[in-house]
C-alpha cells in the first residue's frame, strides 16, 4: 500500500547506512571494494560522524513521504 518508489528509497538508504556500518567495523571488506573507515582515528570518527549526518540529512524527506502516506492509508479506512 506504500509506493514501490518510496520502499525503494527507504531500501537504498538503508543500504548504504549499513555498508558504512559494514566499513567501520572490523572486517576487511578492502578486496569487494569498500574502504574501511577507520573510526578508531580521529579522522575516521569525523567521516563516519559526517556520513552520519548525511544519513539523516536524506532520512527526513523519507520520513515526511512515510508518515504522509500512513496518514493516507489512516484516512482511507
């Protein structure tokens, strides 16, 4: 009952949100092309806290499309 469009939205950030989770912790993910961040310098800390405020950044569009589309589904019933 929700757009494929907004899923698939919602899907890909959730993917990317958990290759950086996959990136910042200890395996090495280096040979299928991912770049550790390596969180335990200062410099990965501030990476991953960047990406994390991109994250949520591009969560908030997600979340307003959601909530709208619950509420439509809420006043359809």
């Amino acid at each position: 009952m929700i757009s494929s469009d907004l899923v698939a939205d919602c899907f890909e950030l959730a993917r990317d949100i958990r290759e950086l989770d996959m990136r910042a912790a200890p395996y090495d993910l280096e040979d299928l092309g991912y770049a550790p961040v390596r969180i335990e310098t200062a410099a990965g800390k501030a990476e991953y806290a960047e990406a994390q405020r991109v994250f949520a950044s591009r969560g908030e569009p997600l979340r307003t499309r959601l909530t709208e589309e619950c509420e439509r589904l809420l006043a359809a019933a």
